[in-house]
C-alpha cells in the first residue's frame, strides 16, 4: 500500500514538472515568436535605411562635386572680373586723358578760328607761316575787325591744264558768311565752295557734296555758308590742254560778307 502510494506521489509530481516545463516552453516559443518577427521588422527598416543612405551618399557625391565646378567657375569669373575691372580702370584712365585732351584741343580749335576771325591775325603772324602751310595759289579771306565784309581779288592768274587756285573763306563763331564769286575768265573754269572735310574729299578723286558749283568763262555766283568753318572756294581748270587767265581784279575777285548770328 505504502508503495502505491508513494508511486502515485511520483506520478503526481512528474505531471507538475511536465505542465510547469510545459508552460514554460511555450513562454519561451511565443516570446521568441515575436522577436523574430520584431527582428525581421528591424532587418527590413535597416535595408530601408541603408538604402536610404546609399541613395544619401551618391546625392552628396554629385552636390559635392557640383560644388568643386561651381568653386572652380566662380574662381574663373572672378579672375576675369578682376582683369575686367584692370582694363576698365585703364580705359577709364585712357578715356579721361583722350577727354582731357580733347577739351585742350576743342578750345584751341575755337581759339584758332577767332584769331583767324580778327583783323589783327595778319599782325601777329608773318605771311612766312601762310607760305609754308599753304603755298601760293591760294588766298585767306577772314573777317575784318572793323567791317563786316572782305575779299580776296583774282585777276590776272593763270590756271595751267588740270590746276586749280582756292580761296580760303575763315568764318569765326556766332557768324555767317555770304560769299560772291565774280570771275571773268579766257576758257571754262570749274568752281566749287566746299568746307575742309569734303575738299580733301574732293582732293582725293570721289564727289563729295558742296556749297555752290558752276562752270563757265563769266561766273556770278553767291552762297550763303555757316560758322564756325574754313571754306574752300575753289576755281578748277578743268581742260587738259588749254590755260586759262582771270582778267583784272575788279572783274574777277572772291568777296564774303560776314553775318552775325548771335553774341
């Protein structure tokens, strides 16, 4: 009886470490259920995220080397911003030189055209100065100082084929001129009033625009021309052959009238 019992004790108590082994083996089967399913989770948010941080690094990579072009242009450009800024300085330099002077050269241009415009000019400069800028034949026509009209006379000159003789008409500022050519001539003559630009011009074989033109043996003419200028009147032996004389002064001469304008 005692032995029954004492195997029914045992069986008793191999049945609790059976359940208590039991139970626990299930706790430990769920509990590393879940965490393999936790860790699957982590295992896919961490392809996620290398992912992501390859993707992160490749965008770097390019930026990066955008940034090292960028550096490079503008380093570029501002090595070119730095040689536009010398050049600038040294036009600006060269500009208000060229202004400077242009200014000294403008007001001797003006200041030239008064004396010429002055009675007092043939005092002040001898008749060496005329010869050796502008040889003979020509004549110098200015303003008087004390009338307002003036003339160069032209008789008794010979024009050999294809020469030619001129006038200079000096008009000064705030001042016109009307100019009257009265010429008496042995053949046909060309005669032409042009200003400085379209003499040389003309000088040079092209057709450049003039003042006045005519062509005979009795010319009459008049033109009316603006100041400030120098004027050319220009008388043109147009025949290769034959010479041509200008009678005497009082029929052949260039006269301005000198008209003032303002001042």
């Amino acid at each position: 009886m005692t032995s029954v019992r004492a195997y029914l004790a045992g069986l008793v108590a191999l049945a609790v470490v059976a359940a208590v082994f039991a139970v626990l083996w299930f706790m430990a089967y769920t509990n590393y259920a879940g965490l393999e399913a936790r860790y699957a989770k982590l295992q896919s948010q961490y392809n996620t995220l290398e992912t992501n941080y390859t993707n992160l690094e490749s965008n770097y990579n390019n930026l990066q080397s955008q940034y090292q072009t960028l550096q490079s242009q503008y380093s570029s450009l501002q090595s070119q911003y730095s040689s536009l800024q010398t050049n600038y300085t040294t036009l600006q330099n060269q500009y208000n030189t060229l202004e400077s002077n242009y200014s000294e050269l403008n007001n001797t241009y003006w200041e030239l055209f008064t004396a010429l415009g002055q009675d007092e000019w043939y005092s002040k400069w001898s008749s060496s100065l005329l010869e050796e800028f502008f040889p003979f034949p020509r004549e110098w026509i200015t303003a008087p100082a004390n009338s307002t009209t003036a003339y160069a006379p032209c008789g008794f000159i010979t024009l050999e084929p294809d020469k030619l003789y001129y006038a200079l008409v000096v008009v000064p500022s705030n001042f016109s001129a009307r100019i009257n050519i009265m010429l008496n001539a042995t053949a046909p003559l060309d005669v032409y009033v042009f200003n400085l630009s379209n003499y040389v011009q003309w000088l040079k074989g092209y057709s450049p625009t003039y003042y006045f033109y005519a062509q005979g043996k009795l010319i009459n003419g008049t033109v009316t021309v603006p100041g400030p200028g120098i004027y050319i009147v220009v008388l043109y032996n147009p025949s290769n052959t034959t010479m041509v004389e200008l009678y005497y002064w009082s029929m052949s001469s260039v006269t301005a009238k000198f008209i003032q304008t303002s001042g």
